[in-house]
C-alpha cells in the first residue's frame, strides 16, 4: 500500500503542481545537476539534453512524450502510485514507462520506497531516447508479460542490476546508467567512490542467481561495455535461462538480514 495518491491529470494530460511541489521537483532536479557530470553516462547526459526537462517545475507528461516518441517512439503513461507486475510488463510491451504523478513530500526528500516522478522522469526517461536501450527494455516488457510469477521475480533481478542499478564502462571512466542510482544524491557516490560494494562485469547467469535488498545502498554493482551486452540477454533463451539458474540457486547474500523492527527505508535510494 502506497501513501501517496497519484495526482489526476486533466483532459489535456496536464497536473496543476502546488508551488510547493515544483520547488521540491527544483531542490531534487538542482542537487542531481550538481554531481551526475563525470559519473552519468553519455546516453544519459545525452538524453537529458533531448528531454529538456524543467530545471523549476515538475515537467508535464505531454511535454515529455513529445521528445520521447521523437527519439525512439516511447511514451510516459500516468499510473497510481504502485502497479501490479502484469501492468508493468504490459506497459513496457507497448513502449510505455509508467509514472506516477505524484512528487515526493519533504519529510521523504533522501527516500521513499515508491517510485514518484522525478525517479521516474529524471532517472528513467534520458536513456529511453538511445535506440539500443530503449530497444532493450521493450523486449523486457515483451517477455515478462508471457512469463510466469516465478519467472518475474528472476526477471526483476535483471531489471533491479541493470535499468536501476547498473554501471557501464565507457572510454571517458566507469559511469553510471541505473535510474535508481542517478536520482540518488548518495548512491550516486558511493556507486563510483566507495570501497564497499563489490564491482563486477555483468553475467546475466550470475545476475540471474543474485538476491538484493532495496533498502540499503547496493553490495553489488554489475558493469556492462556497452548497452548491446543487456540487450542480447533478452533474448528467447532468457527464460530457459531463468529455469537453469532457479536449478543452480541463489548465493548467499552479501547484505545483512533486514532487522524486524527496521523501517523500509534507506537514504537516497529508490524502488523500481
């Protein structure tokens, strides 16, 4: 259960933000500013360029999707706060990102464990103008809508170590291409910076087999070449593949168990 109400577009696609709202999308969109340069990737960089989004005020989806479907022919579709995996799949099949409407308020600035518009718009919708990633993730849709409950939960893993928290190694340095990552002030550090996590090249049998928790900062980081090596993971061998690694099983975890009594919330980070 989300608490918070995805706001209501009008006939036009439009949402009347409160003042309030828009500063807090201008405090967000102005700290992620400041630090992404020399950590985003190129596609990214790029892509925000292509977007042009509001530096003052939460952008408007018309606005958005005009540039998308310019780019590659994707489009931003308003959703409630939390969807259904069916939905989600169903979406992504149709060249479609879901975003909720509603921005997230002060007290929950650092984290919220559901994903508000500025993850979703800043963090996801610059790589959705590169063909390759774009192409990528709708063959993600198309396959998760066919796969069973078991299935999903492995192709979330793909999902979770890639669109959201992946890094990729680009001639200028190892950046960042995760949304979850480059809508994080913090983790948007400690991704490059720290000598925490564990950095690794991306296998998707070993991704496959990899369990993650979403509320602390990540334990690993999967590094791709380039957006080509995820986008031929999503092939028609990729749910034979699933069945291989539920065979071989999980590692053992490299985080700790989440205590009990502890909230599920983490500073800087975000849900897919």
């Amino acid at each position: 259960m989300s608490q918070y109400l995805a706001r209501e577009p009008d006939n036009n696609g439009l949402v009347n933000y409160s003042i309030e709202e828009n500063q807090t999308w201008e405090f967000l969109y102005h700290r992620q500013m400041d630090i992404i340069h020399g950590k985003a990737c190129d596609e990214y960089i790029k892509g925000l360029e292509i977007l042009s989004l509001s530096e003052n005020k939460v952008p408007q989806l018309p606005d958005v999707n005009r540039a998308l479907r310019k780019a590659t022919g994707w489009e931003v579709a308003a959703v409630p706060a939390l969807i259904p995996f069916g939905k989600f799949f169903e979406l992504l099949a149709n060249k479609q990102f879901p975003a909720a409407t509603f921005i997230r308020r002060k007290e929950d600035i650092d984290y919220l464990q559901e994903p508000d518009i500025f993850h979703e718009i800043y963090g996801h919708c610059p790589l959705l103008t590169d063909p390759v990633f774009a192409h990528f993730v709708h063959n993600y849709g198309k396959i998760g809508l066919h796969a069973s409950k078991q299935e999903r939960v492995y192709l979330a893993r793909i999902f979770w170590f890639t669109v959201e928290f992946g890094l990729i190694q680009q001639a200028n340095g190892l950046r960042i291409y995760g949304a979850g990552i480059l809508s994080s002030k913090g983790e948007t550090v400690y991704s490059l910076e720290s000598n925490k996590p564990e950095r690794k090249p991306f296998d998707l049998m070993t991704a496959l087999r990899t369990p993650y928790r979403i509320d602390i900062y990540q334990t690993i980081y999967f590094i791709i070449k380039q957006f080509e090596d995820i986008y031929h993971a999503m092939d028609s061998s990729i749910i034979s593949k699933i069945h291989e690694a539920i065979e071989l099983g999980d590692f053992k975890p490299t985080f700790p168990p989440k205590p009990q009594s502890q909230s599920n919330k983490k500073m800087d980070s975000h849900d897919c």
